[in-house]
C-alpha cells in the first residue's frame, strides 16, 4: 500500500513512522512534508497547498496512493477529504461537514447534547451582553472559547471576570464572531484517540498533553509542550468507557445527521468529581499527545487505518498495545508562544537519537542556505522516548532532550512528573 500523509509537523513524521513500520506499507508520501520526515527511509516530501483540495487531488494521482491520511484540522475543514472520496480514494479523515464537530465548538455542544455525551454547562453567545448574563449564571472560574478553529489558543480560564470579558469582546468583534461560554471543569484532563470507520469505534491509549507553556502548568495556553501514555492514575476501563458513553454515541448521531465522520474524533476530556466531561472534539490527532498514543500502539497502522477509510473497522478487532511507556518533550523556539522567532540553527540530533529509546520527530524545522538545520515554527522539535516505567521514559527523553541545541530554545521538564511522583488524583465520582 502506498499512503499520502498531509501535513508538515511532528504529528506527521510519527504518523509516517508509524506507517512505515506497517509491513504493508511500500512507500508514504507526506505533502509537504519536513526535512525530518524526507529523511526516513521509505518517505519522500513533495509541495503541496494542503488547504486547496484540487491541488491535493492532484499530489494524489501523481503519487498513485491507496489511502490519503490528513493530519491537520484546516484542509479537512477546507473540503480536502471531500474532494479525494469524490474521485474516489480511501481517505482517513472527516468530511467538512462531519469536521464541524472541531470546526464550530457550538456545533459540537449541539452533537453532544443529541447523543447524550456528558459535557460543560456551556452559552453561546453573539452579544457582549449574552456574555456577561453567561459569565454570572455560571460563576469563577471563568471559560470563554472563541467559537472557531483556533489551534488551542482561543481559550481562557481566568478568575477574573474583566479579562474574560475582554477576551469575549476580542472574539465578539471578528466578523461573524461567537463565543462560548463554560462552566469551569476541575479535575485531570485526558486525551483519547477514537478512529472510527462512521459506525464502528475503536480507542487508542489515553494520552496527557501539557497545554502550558511553563513548568507547573503556568503562563499562556499552547498547542502543546509534552505528553505522556499509559496514565497509570487514570481507571483501567477509560479507554472502553469514552467509546461508550462519548464517541461511540457521537459517531452514532453524525451518521443519523447523514454526515458520517470518518478519521480520528479526538476527545479531549476532564475527569471531574462528577464523572468524565468532554472538554472539546477534535478531527485529527493530537499534536504531541498523539505521537505517544501512537507510539504505544502495535497493531500495524496503515491497515487500522485503510480499514477505517473503508468501512471495514470491524474486521480489525481489538487493537494491540504496548504495555511501555511513552513520552513526548517539545522544544520550543525562543519567544514561543506569543513571537516565536525562527532561523536559530539546530544540532545535537544524532547524539540526542543514540540514547536508548529515544527519537526526535521534526515539528517547525527547514533546511538552511548553507544545507544546516534551522528552527521554521515555534514548536521546533519533539523528543519522544519509550521505556518500561514512565520513570525511564522520562529519564531517555529528558537525557535526550539535553543533547539538542538550539540557541534560546525552552521546554517544560515536568512532563510526566506529577504521574511519575503518583501525585495525580481523580476525584471519586460523587453518587457512585
Ligand atoms: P480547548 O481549546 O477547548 O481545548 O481548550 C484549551 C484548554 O483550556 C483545555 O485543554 C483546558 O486546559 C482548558 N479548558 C477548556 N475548557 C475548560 C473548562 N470548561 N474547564 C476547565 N478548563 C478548560
Ligand atoms: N495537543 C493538543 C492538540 O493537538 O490540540
């Protein structure tokens, strides 16, 4: 099988890798790719406008693949995978209809609240005047989401009322603005990648994603620093129980609505005193907590994923998983996230990719004039390690990590460490 992957970030090179392990894939294509990505044996880089579909047709024909998997969120929002099942190919990833359910975050409540799926209190809101009745019905903390795509960064929770308003106001003012407000969710978040045929629904291994920038979970939101799975504090059954009671009843009512979602639903989750809360759907694979999730997995990839893109998830059957350890570490550009800058020249990966267990997988990079490394995004790298405990897991990445350089670079160093200290709780669900 010959697979296109779209996209150019570090959750494309694992999802390439992961392919390329699958002993039924020839060649994978990645458009457009990265110098990471070119670099692995069995992958080839071609350009590609990966939100025009008519141009991914074509990178399609010209590459004569059997299954197209898109990464990112916005070419399927744009029609990408409309346009390829119009000719038709086998593609893993929703339709632009079926994406809303990322797309638009008042198009997910509303699927919620159809199927059943326990989620926020939450008020749309057009109005400044909407938002402040909002803010007061539901009391601090405070949660205001732009209702769009925003990679993440559409979000605050604050306690303070002012700067929630400020945010909703900023929202209010883009053209067709709206905004959503939430009642605040306590409690552990967890990432869970459900793949899905439209009818069929099949969990990967929960994953944690650490969305703030600083140690401690302090400053500004990001499109994630680090991840780690199994999480051994989480219950044995969390898995099977978002397939129940969240994607399984979501995939159920997008096929009622005539708009089968077919790829990833990304269920991000808050596991609260009250039971699981979904916190957001996404369309696609977490970036970096899908890069351990698929780490973990040993079913072969490409056909769990070409069964999904037609129709035959059911002949699958369990998937199979590692019992290690994965954990991910992003090393960030200076100024990440608010004015990363690029063009810092990067070394130490060879050395960094020696320590047993470890590998770095290329986020924003691009080749230099002079043939060297260079940053090209504010998420430079992932440092990925596995290891039989999550204590040496984080021991490989974080050695692992000391072995890059990139001038002004950061990451987090307590990725995994709450977990690996048993310092994480989940509240015992009131009534249960
Ligand atoms: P989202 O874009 O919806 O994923 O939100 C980004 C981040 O904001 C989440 O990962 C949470 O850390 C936080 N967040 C979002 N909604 C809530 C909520 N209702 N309660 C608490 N934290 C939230
Ligand atoms: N890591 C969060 C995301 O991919 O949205």
């Amino acid at each position: 099988m010959r697979v296109l992957v779209i996209g150019s970030g570090a959750r494309e090179h694992a999802l390439a890798r992961a392919l390329l392990a699958d002993d039924a894939v020839v060649a994978v294509v990645v458009a457009p790719g990265n110098p990471g990505i070119a670099e692995l044996p069995g992958a080839t880089c071609v350009a590609v406008h990966a939100t025009d579909p008519a141009d991914v047709v074509r990178v399609a024909g010209e590459h004569g693949v059997d299954l197209v998997v898109v990464g990112p969120e916005a070419p399927l929002v744009a029609g990408v995978a409309d346009a390829l099942r119009a000719v038709p190919y086998a593609v893993f990833g929703p339709s632009a209809a079926a994406a809303r359910l990322e797309g638009s975050k008042a198009f997910a409540k509303e699927v919620m609240a159809a199927a059943e799926v326990p989620t926020a209190l939450a008020h749309v809101c057009t109005t400044v005047d909407e938002v402040e009745a909002a803010l007061d019905a539901l009391g601090a903390p405070h949660v205001v989401k732009e209702d769009g795509l925003a990679a993440g960064k559409g979000v605050v929770v604050t306690d303070d009322r002012a700067a929630a308003l400020e945010h909703a106001r900023a929202c209010l003012a883009k053209e067709g603005g709206a905004v959503v407000v939430e009642e605040f969710l306590d409690g552990p978040e967890v990432s869970v990648f459900c793949v899905t045929d439209g009818a069929t629904v099949v969990a990967l291994p929960p994953a944690q994603d650490f969305k703030r920038v600083g140690d401690g979970d302090v400053g500004p939101n990001t499109g994630g620093m680090g991840a780690y799975s199994p999480l051994d504090w989480a219950p044995a059954d969390l898995a099977d129980e978002v397939v129940t009671r969240v994607a399984q009843p979501t995939i159920d009512e997008m096929r009622r609505r005539g708009t089968p979602f077919v790829g990833v639903l990304y269920v991000g989750l808050a596991l609260t005193s009250r039971g699981l809360r979904v916190i957001e759907f996404n369309c696609r694979f977490g970036d970096p907590d899908g890069q351990v999730s698929v780490a973990r997995l040993r079913t072969p990839f490409g056909g769990l994923l070409h069964a999904a893109a037609t129709g035959v998830l059911e002949r699958v059957g369990p998937l199979r998983v590692s019992p290690e350890h994965a954990v991910a570490v992003v090393v960030a550009a200076p100024g990440y996230p608010a004015s990363p800058r690029v063009g810092g020249v990067i070394s130490g990966l060879e050395v960094a990719e020696s320590v047993p267990g470890a590998y770095v997988l290329h986020a924003g990079t691009a080749v230099g004039p002079d043939g060297e490394l260079i940053s090209a995004g504010g998420r430079v790298l992932d440092v990925v390690a596995t290891g039989a405990t999550l204590r040496e897991a984080r021991h490989a990445v974080y050695q692992a990590v000391g072995l890059v350089s990139l001038e002004g670079s950061h990451h987090r160093t307590d990725i995994g460490l709450a977990a690996e200290r048993g310092d994480i709780r989940v509240a015992a669900v009131e009534g249960a």
